[in-house]
C-alpha cells in the first residue's frame, strides 16, 4: 500500500506538471504515454510476442501515433481525427495483405483497435488543454480516479450486490453509486472555482455536476473494460512501469475511456451554460 501511495503521489505530481503548462510540454508527455501504453495492449492482446522484435502490425501503429499527434498539435481540431484514423487503418491493412499469410486478420484488427483505444484516446486530453478555460477542464477525466477510490471504499463499507460479478466479482453497485457521488462532488467544487475564477455564472457549477455525472459512469465502463481484456487474455496485469500500480493501462485504464467523452461533454455542456 505505502508504495502504491507513494507511486500515486508521483504521477499527480507529473499530472500537475505538464497540465498546467499544457503545450509542446503536454503533447510530447501524452506522445510518449501513448506508445507505452500501445506497448502494452500489443503484447497483452498477443500482437506483440514477448522475447522477439517489434513486428511491421506494430510499426504501423507507432507511425500512425506519431502521424497522429502531429496532427492534433498542427490542426488543433478533433473533426481532422478522421484523416489520422483512416491513416492507421489503411497502413496497417495495406501491410497485413502485403505479408500475407504472416499475420492474421485477427491481429490486424487488434492492432487498430490499439491504437484507438489509448493513443487516440489520450490525444483528448491535449485538445481539452487548449480549449477555453482549458487549464480546469483539463483535470476533470481524472475524476475516474477519484471515482475508482470512492468506489473502492463505498464498496468495502457498505457493498452488498455484485455489480458485474463474472468480469469482476470485487466490484458492488453500492461502490459504483458511492464513486458516482465522490465524482460529482469533485464536479461541484470545479464548478465553483470555474464560476468563482472565471465565468461568473452559476450556471457553470451545474455543467460540472452534469458533465461528472456522465463521466464517473463511463469510467467505470472504462475500468470494467480493461479488466475484461485482461480476463480474456489471461493476464494480472498491463506492465510493470509503475511501482504498486501496473502498467500504464493499469493506472490510466477508466481515465483513457473517459477522456473523449468529457471532451464532447464539456463542448456541449459548457458551450450551452456559459
């Protein structure tokens, strides 16, 4: 425990320091969790074989990321997202059907879906740094954690009902209603520094709570999909980049879900209450 703490407090230290810059300095930082966490999901989905070198399904993955969040700091705008997509899905069919019968459709699959999954994701972050009032709605995907805990010890106090029992048998719908309430309460008092620091209009207080209360559901969603991952491949954990923790995928898991949908969230909500 006093390591997965201690671990805890170093990554909200490295949070700090590159959200509140935002930038250069939070686009490399995402760049770089991106690969470490296509990595993991690679060789957790068997993409990757452990013990041989990195393979060209791999390669085009680590291109398209590159190309990817190029694109996202020159342009700037999710709706481009698309040409990054349609980029890392032809790249890595074009090389399946070139090394045929090498790969499987399978793996092709996979590895798409890896990147996807975290490195574009993630790339939200970025995008929600330079958006208005940006320096706060930024913090707000990692509510997951705050989430995540609340749940934990909801659940430990008064869990009774298994939630999903078969994917995750620890998890309680009375720890899901308490990460829910401990997410909204983080919304309320973002709300407030927002409206008190910035808006002056109550009526941003309300977005937060709003915008929490979807994104404590996601992601747990978010949480409950990664744990099915690693139930169908048969694996405890991601990595062991993090002391206490995992892998990258095992701290970011619920976060790396959540991330684009706060995104629209807060263009949605924020745009129509301030």
């Amino acid at each position: 425990m006093k390591t997965r703490v201690i671990s805890g407090i170093v990554i909200g230290l490295v949070l700090a320091a590159v959200l509140i810059p935002g930038g250069y300095v939070l686009a490399a930082t995402l760049l770089a969790v991106s690969f470490v966490s296509f990595f993991e999901l690679t060789r957790a989905t068997h993409v990757h074989e452990n013990g041989k070198k990195c393979n060209a399904l791999e390669v085009c993955g680590y291109i398209s990321i590159v190309v990817h969040y190029a694109q996202a700091v020159l342009v700037k705008d999710y709706t481009y997202y698309v040409f990054s997509i349609m980029f890392a899905f032809f790249l890595i069919m074009v090389v399946y059907v070139l090394n045929f019968p090498k790969f499987t459709a399978t793996q092709a699959i996979t590895t798409f879906f890896c990147f996807v999954y975290a490195p574009v994701n993630m790339s939200f972050v970025y995008l929600l740094r330079i958006r208005p009032y940006g320096a706060y709605l930024a913090w707000i995907p990692f509510i997951a954690w705050v989430c995540d805990t609340c749940a934990y010890f909801t659940g430990r106090a008064f869990g009774k009902h298994k939630l999903v029992p078969k994917l995750s048998p620890k998890k309680t719908v009375e720890g899901a209603i308490g990460g829910i309430i401990g997410s909204v309460l983080i919304g309320v008092l973002f709300g407030y520094l927002l409206y008190a620091n910035e808006t002056h209009d109550i009526r941003t207080i309300v977005a937060l709570v709003l915008i929490t209360f979807a994104g404590s559901i996601i992601a747990q969603l978010g949480d409950l999909l990664a744990s099915g991952i690693k139930r169908d491949h048969d694996i405890k954990d991601y990595g062991d980049l993090i002391p206490g923790h995992g892998g990258i995928m095992d701290r970011f898991d619920s976060v790396i879900f959540v991330i684009p949908c706060i995104y629209f969230l807060a263009a949605i909500f924020v745009k129509l209450t301030i």
